[in-house]
C-alpha cells in the first residue's frame, strides 16, 4: 500500500490548482489555506533538495528526534496518523523503524507533494492520503500516535488543527509536533535570523524558481506562537504532560503531549 495515493476529501481534488502567491499578508483563513496549497503545489519538486540544501541535512536528523520521542515507551502497533506530511519523510521516519509495527496514514491536502514522495513509501506501511488536516478521515479516539513535522505553522487555525489531533487520537496517546523556531542567544540569533531573512530566500528563489515560498517560510516562522505559548496551546487543546526540546541551538522544538 505504500506509495497509493487517495484523494480524500474535496479539497484533494483542487490540490495545487489554487496558487495565489503567499507573499503579503494572509486576512482569512480560507485565503491562507488555498495560497499555501498552491505554494507547496508549485514547490513540491525541489522541497527535498531544498530542506537538505539549507538545513545542511540536520531535517533529518530532526525527523529522527520526533520520531524517538514519539516511540518513546509506545507499543508501535496501531494507526497512526502524520498531518501535513508532505513529501512523506516524517512518515517513512516512523513507518521504516525497526520496532515499528503499525501503519501511517500520511495526510497532506497538496497532491504533487505526496506524489513527489510516494516513491519512498514503497514497501512500507504508509497510506499517502490527500486531505485537510483540519477534517482527517479518521474516526474519534481511533489513533495510536500522531506527528506533525513543520506543518502546524502553515493550518489556518493552529487551534482548529490541535483540536482535529485530539479528536482522533486515542486517550494515552501521545502528539509530536516538529516545529522551526527562532534561537534567543546573541549573537547566534542575529546571525540566524540574518540567514534566515536573507541568505535562505535568495537561495530558496533561486533553486525552487518560485517567488515568494522562501520568504513566506522566515515570516511564517517569525509570527508563530513561541515554544511555550505553543505548549498552553496543545494544553488547552486536551493534551497533558506537554514538555519541549529545542535542536539545533533553538532553530528548532520539539513538542510533545499526551492525549488526556
Ligand atoms: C513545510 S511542509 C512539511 C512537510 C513534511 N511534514 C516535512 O516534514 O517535510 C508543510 C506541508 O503542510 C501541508 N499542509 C498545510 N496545511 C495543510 C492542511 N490544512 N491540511 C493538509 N496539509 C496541509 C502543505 O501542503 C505542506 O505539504
């Protein structure tokens, strides 16, 4: 089953069809939703290459990370479910560990992004579904575990997508979500955020042939809820026992929580 890619919900079958540029500021939520559909649409082919090229491969050692933390003390058996999954690398992560005896549902509502991965899946335990990680095509309560790897910055509503997560996550089970963030030491801060600002969209314009997807990502980052207003978040949400580890010299968190 891996690489078979299902066209779940409507909005899978508008994927990459709506490609507004991301570039300004994003007043509805519905406007957000189709302009980073049409971005990741339009990025899709070179998002691999990009996120190895400008992390310096540190993604996916990232990747491993979240995925420690969330078989940390788990059975590894069941559905589990990784939203905004992209180009399936957080999926493959979980579905390809040794101890790992369930399957992954990989939702993404971008349809050339799953088809650029589908590839890695084969031969693994990954359905590749095309929907709205705000509306999963999971039951109540049914789902072992659940990953997000640098997607909850691009939902709509952060809150909306927290409270989709807890719906289907079975209580005990645990959320890890991987997000970008912004280091708080000087000088290395001012350094990051020079990179960030600057050096990463040049290089992401150029490579990506895209416009505007490289600088949505630094200002997409700069305005998302900090480490600890993200974990009242999940808390508010239904989930307990939420902690956070920074990597990277705070690039990047970490968050996990448990479905209470
Ligand atoms: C930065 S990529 C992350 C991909 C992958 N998780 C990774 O670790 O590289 C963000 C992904 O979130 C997806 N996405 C954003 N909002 C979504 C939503 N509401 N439903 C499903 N996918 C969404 C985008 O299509 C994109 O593929």
């Amino acid at each position: 089953m891996g690489g078979d890619l299902r066209r779940g919900t409507e909005a899978a079958t508008t994927a990459g069809a709506a490609a507004t540029e991301p570039g300004g500021p994003l007043p509805s939520p519905d406007r957000k939703a189709a302009a980073v559909r049409g971005m990741f649409g339009a990025i899709a082919p070179r998002y691999d290459l990009l996120n190895h090229l400008l992390s310096l491969n540190l993604d996916r050692r990232w990747r491993r990370r979240a995925v420690d933390r969330l078989l940390a003390g788990a059975a590894g058996a069941g559905v589990y479910v990784d939203a905004c999954a992209g180009t399936l690398d957080l999926a493959v992560e979980l579905a390809g560990r040794d101890d790992f005896r369930g399957r992954v549902v990989a939702c993404d509502f971008s349809f050339p992004m799953l088809a650029s991965g589908a590839a890695k899946a084969e031969r693994l335990p990954v359905d590749a579904v095309c929907g709205d990680a705000l509306g999963l095509p999971l039951a109540d309560r049914s789902v072992a575990g659940a990953t997000v790897g640098f997607g909850v910055r691009n939902l709509a509503s952060l809150e909306a997508g927290l409270a989709e997560l807890a719906r289907v996550l079975r209580p005990g089970a645990k959320l890890v979500i991987l997000e970008f963030t912004t280091p708080r030491w000087q000088p290395f801060r001012a350094l990051y955020l020079f990179y960030f600002r600057h050096i990463l969209p040049w290089i992401g314009r150029r490579i990506s042939g895209h416009g505007s997807a490289y600088d949505y990502l630094p200002a997409s980052v700069l305005e998302f809820p900090a480490p600890p207003a993200l974990a009242d978040l999940m808390q508010a949400a239904g989930f307990r026992d939420v902690r956070w580890r920074l990597l990277a010299g705070g690039i990047v968190a970490v968050h996990e929580g448990t479905r209470g």
